[in-house]
C-alpha cells in the first residue's frame, strides 16, 4: 500500500536489501541516479551504481574486467582524452568517502547487453531490485509518437531489465522533464503516456529533489564536479536539471553546447517521474523487435522499420496552459 508521506518509489524499495541503480540511456545518465542512490544508501540499503558507457572501454586494461562486458571503473582507472563520466564520477565519489566503483557497460544490443547484466548481478551476489535511470523522459515513448528523441540505449537498457524477472523489483526514474525537447520528445505526449501507466497501476508518482535536501546538495556539487572535469562536453540534461535544483529558470547558460539554442530551465526538471519498468517495457510497441540485437546499429535500423510501417503518428500537442 502507498501513502502520501513516502514516495511510493521507496515504498516499492523499503524491503530491498542490495539495489543495483544503472544509468539507462547512457553518457552522464548515472548521475541523474546520484540522488537516488544517496538516498537508499542513507537508508541503509546496499547500493552499486552502473552506467551504458559511451566510452571507450575495449582500451581498459585487462583487470579493470570483473566480468565479459562489465568494466568495474574506480578513480584510478586509465583512459584516453577527458570524457569517461564512469570515472568522473568514481573520482567524486571517492573525494566524499563513498563506496567509488561505478561498473560500466559497453554499447551493445539487447543480447549481449543482458548477458552482461546478469554477469554483474552474478558478481554482486544478486540484487533485490534495478532503477533504471534516464535524464530525460524519452524511455517513456511508446514509439509511435511524431519524436522518440533519442531512443536507442534506453530502449536496449528497458528490454535487457524487461527479461530479468529474477529480480523482484524493476523500476524506471526519470529525471530533467523537458530536456528532451530540443530532440523532437512532445511533452504533452510524456503526460499522456503517464497517465496510461497510471490507469495500470504502474505509475509511481512523481516527487522533488529538494536543493536543501543532502541528496540534492550533493548532486548539485557532483554536476559542478563532472563540468569542471569535462569542459569540452558537460552534460547539458545534468546541467540544466542542476540549475532547476537551484532554483533558476529560463535560458540559463552552463556550456557553449547550448549557444544556438535557448533552454527553459525550469522547476519541472527538478522532479524524478517513476514507473514500473516491466509496464513500461510491455506498453512499448517495438520493443520484441530489438530482443535478438548485438549492434547498437541494429536497434536503430528496428526502430526505423517499426516507424516506416506504421500508418500514422501520434502528432505533438501543446500545452493547454
């Protein structure tokens, strides 16, 4: 049963002993789970944080591998140039005295992506629960939507968490609505889509990251942390969901990444939106299609066939208000 006084995220989560809190879409998307996995730490729960890398980690050495296709990435690890947001933020971890090994997968389709999955939850010695994570809402496109945004590495992390039903509790948080945006996502069709879940049951709410909260201090410092690491591409959806926690709205500039277009920072970003993954994965329309991928590519191509067969789509709205 939920009550107003919990979210009902940690509701679903209060029996949960060992939680995995994996970054979907890839990128800097694990920091969007920083608060979350402060959060379920201070509750005394075991806490590991995973990440779909878009670094290259096939040039890690051979014992940062505890696992085929599972990179254990600690502040020491080497790598090439300054983008490895694995490392970054192992490295900000481990400045605050916390557990620092952020695991990391490569880009892979759905099939090896599970195996790998399953090779880390081996390693953890099991886990009660998975929060997939996503900064931005396009994980929650169905699919026939005009714009997906860009749906690739969610969709392979939502279908690799779909088939692990030995994991009792599979979870989706979204945090930055509205950041996808300027990649064609219609926020009118996020709500709507939302509004479906919930109709299931599967909607679980939606709460703030307080910037007066330890979670969201932190996060507000660890985002500061990963753009002074990473000056030639910082996280535009971490970023702006920064400058929300904040409290600062509008065309707020953090990065010339964002110079040819204007940002609507504002106190929406601030919210995770949470869904029962498995509801999730069942109401998308392709998402069988990509069950049998090994390329990334091939999860574009899918897509791309799924949307050239289907007879029309759902057209954007605006806001009525």
């Amino acid at each position: 049963m939920f009550s107003l006084h919990e979210p009902p995220l940690f509701t679903r989560l209060r029996d949960a002993r060992r939680i995995l809190v994996a970054g979907a879409g890839g990128g800097f998307d694990v920091y969007a789970g920083l608060p979350l996995a402060l959060a379920l730490r201070a509750a005394g729960k075991d806490v590991h944080l995973a990440n779909l890398s878009f670094s290259d980690l096939y040039g890690l050495p051979a014992d940062v591998w505890v696992e085929p296709d599972v990179a254990a990435v600690d502040p020491g690890t080497p790598a090439r140039g300054d983008y490895f947001p694995e490392r970054t933020l192992a490295r900000w971890l481990d400045l605050h005295g916390l557990p620092s090994t952020v695991y990391a997968f490569p880009r892979t389709g759905v099939a090896p992506l599970r195996t790998a999955y399953r090779a880390l939850l081996d390693h953890l010695g099991g886990v009660d629960a998975v929060v997939l994570v996503d900064g931005g809402t396009d994980i929650l496109m169905r699919g026939d939507e005009h714009g997906l945004g860009t749906p690739e590495e969610d969709m392979a992390s939502l279908a690799v968490v779909h088939g692990l039903d030995e994991v009792e509790h599979r979870l989706v948080a979204c945090l930055g609505f509205g950041v996808d945006s300027y990649h064609g996502v219609n926020h009118s069709l996020v709500l709507e889509n939302l509004a479906a879940l919930d109709r299931e049951g599967a909607y679980l709410g939606a709460f703030s990251l307080p910037r007066d909260s330890r979670e969201g201090a932190l996060y507000v410092d660890a985002v500061a942390h990963a753009q002074a690491h990473t000056p030639g591409h910082p996280s535009i959806v971490n970023g702006s969901v920064a400058a929300a926690v904040r409290g600062e709205f509008g065309d707020v500039r953090f990065t010339e990444r964002t110079k040819d277009g204007e940002l609507f920072v504002n106190p929406l970003m601030a919210l995770y939106f949470c869904v029962d993954a498995p509801a999730l994965a069942r109401r998308n329309l392709y998402l069988d299609r990509i069950e049998d991928t090994v390329l990334m590519r091939q999860i574009s191509s899918r897509i791309e066939e799924f949307r050239d067969a289907l007879p029309r789509l759902r057209q954007p709205r605006a806001f009525p208000h």
